[in-house]
C-alpha cells in the first residue's frame, strides 16, 4: 500500500472511504466528505478543483456545489463526461457575470480576415480544440473542444456572445445571450446551413430578450448570402474563400442576422471566416452554461 501512495502530494489528502466519512493515512483521522468537496488550489498550482482531487464538469457545477465559497473569476478544472473517456481540463470560468457559472468555449481572435490558427474552415474549428486557454487574447484563438465535449457544458442552454474591440474593451451594446434546450449550436456542418431553434435572443444583461421567431443560423464550411435570414446555403463559385459564418435571427426570415442590439447587423458584426468585414476588428468569446 505504501508504494501506492504520494507523499509529495501538498494539497490533497490521500483517501479512502469509511463508512459515511473518509481516512487520511497522514495524520490517522476520519475526514468528512464534506471537507473533501471543497475547493482547492491543485498540485500545480494552475488552477482550482475539488480536494479530493475530482473535477466538476463544468464552472456551472462548481458555482452550485456545496463546497463553492466565492472562489471567483479564474482557472478550474473541469471533468465534462464525469467518469468517462475524456480527461480533465482547464477551464476558464466566469463566476461572476450575469448570475455566474459561464465556461468559456471560444475565443475568436480579431484577425485581418476573420480566420484561426486552427483548422481550414469554421467547422473544423468549432470540431476540434485549439489553442491555450492560459493565452486567451485578441491575437489568439482558442476552442475548448468539439461536440461531444460542449454538450456536456451546457446545462442550462445559456449561450453569450461578448464582443470586445483591439483594445480589450467590452462592447456591451453588440454582446447578446441565446437560451436554447441546450443542444449545440455549433454541430458539425458542412454543405448545409442549420437553421436551429432557440427560445430566445437577449441583450448584454439578459433583461431585453425576443422571443419571436427566433433562431440560430450556422454553417461550417461556406456561408449565408449577404448575411440574410432567409438566404441558404451560398454554392457559387465566387467567394470559394468564405468557410463559415453564424448569427441569430428574430422576427422569421426577414433582414440580415445580428441585428436586434448595438448598431452593427449583417457582414459588420458576422465574423465570416474569410471576409474582410468590419467584425474582423472585434474579438469574440462565446460562453456557455
């Protein structure tokens, strides 16, 4: 047994259950659970999780734990599938906005063209992770993971999309938050647009919502005609360089996405993969929970 053991471990106590409690083999006594669900600094010192050394699968869970103490805005790991094949990673979570609980899935970096450092189109990107999430930046992309992963961050369908300009500033007038059942917005797509239903579409503080005929459009691979609602899916030859664009739409099928908040509707705050538009200016960080 002693061979088992890691004596360099600083933070957690190494552990087994008895009865309801728990033995630590350091210092021969009975631990509650309840100490072991609190939140701790992990051996590396990077970022938090619980001090039995398991992870929740999302900064949501965390926030609604029983052993979440304010902890705050910062780095935690997090445990998507729980017991399943995929392992622990670090997140970055927002304790704080908008009632708190948000991991972040995507940076979008503000490039002259809108196009990352991963992949060869917004599908492979949003399929695939990308980047560090300790180098979230204006310069730098970054995806947490695909599919399978995001689904298991959204507990709630709450999606944000915040915006900020080169000089890291929020622009609030342009974030908005889609509620959905909590199926992906981003699911594989390519040669199709997806025409996804949500329950809403709302401004930066969630308090001035639609919920008239409104939807998510996203494509992987090519776009939607001059950003309207109602346009399908782009099979041209022309502007073969354009692979992937989203935005919500309200009201039905009627004028360009993006534009019920702030001041910049269709190619000026869509961040098509490939378009010099006016959004390649913006970065953009899409959070769930």
């Amino acid at each position: 047994m002693k061979k088992l053991l890691n004596r360099k471990l600083t933070f957690l106590a190494i552990t087994i259950a008895i009865g309801t409690g728990c033995y630590d083999f350091d210092t021969d006594e009975e631990v509650s659970s309840e100490s072991l669900n609190k939140i701790v600094s992990s051996e590396d010192e990077v970022a938090l999780r619980y001090a039995d050394g398991s992870a929740a699968k999302s900064c949501y869970d965390y926030f609604k734990s029983s052993g979440y103490n304010n902890e705050g805005d910062g780095y935690y790991w997090i445990d998507p599938d729980g017991s399943g094949e995929q392992p622990q990673v670090i997140a970055l979570c927002d304790m704080t906005t908008n009632g708190g609980g948000w991991t972040l899935l995507v940076n979008r970096s503000g490039d002259t063209v809108n196009i990352e450092s991963c992949g060869e189109n917004l599908n492979d990107f949003f399929q695939s992770s990308c980047g560090n999430v300790f180098n979230v930046s204006f310069d730098e992309s970054y995806n947490i993971g695909n599919t399978a992963l995001r689904k298991n961050l959204v507990s709630q369908g709450d999606w944000r999309f915040q915006i900020f300009d080169s000089e890291g500033v929020h622009l609030e007038e342009q974030t908005y938050i889609i509620h959905n059942n909590g199926s992906d917005l981003f699911p594989d797509s390519v040669g199709e647009v997806n025409d996804l239903p949500v329950f809403s579409v709302c401004d930066n503080n969630d308090s001035n919502c639609d919920t008239t005929d409104v939807f998510f459009k996203w494509v992987g691979d090519r776009f939607f005609n001059i950003a309207l609602c109602e346009s399908g899916y782009f099979t041209g030859d022309r502007l073969h360089a354009l692979k992937g664009v989203y935005g919500y739409c309200h009201d039905g099928l009627q004028g360009e996405a993006n534009s019920k908040f702030g001041d910049k509707p269709g190619y000026e705050s869509l961040k098509v993969w490939g378009h010099m538009s006016r959004a390649r200016v913006f970065q953009e960080q899409i959070w769930v929970r």
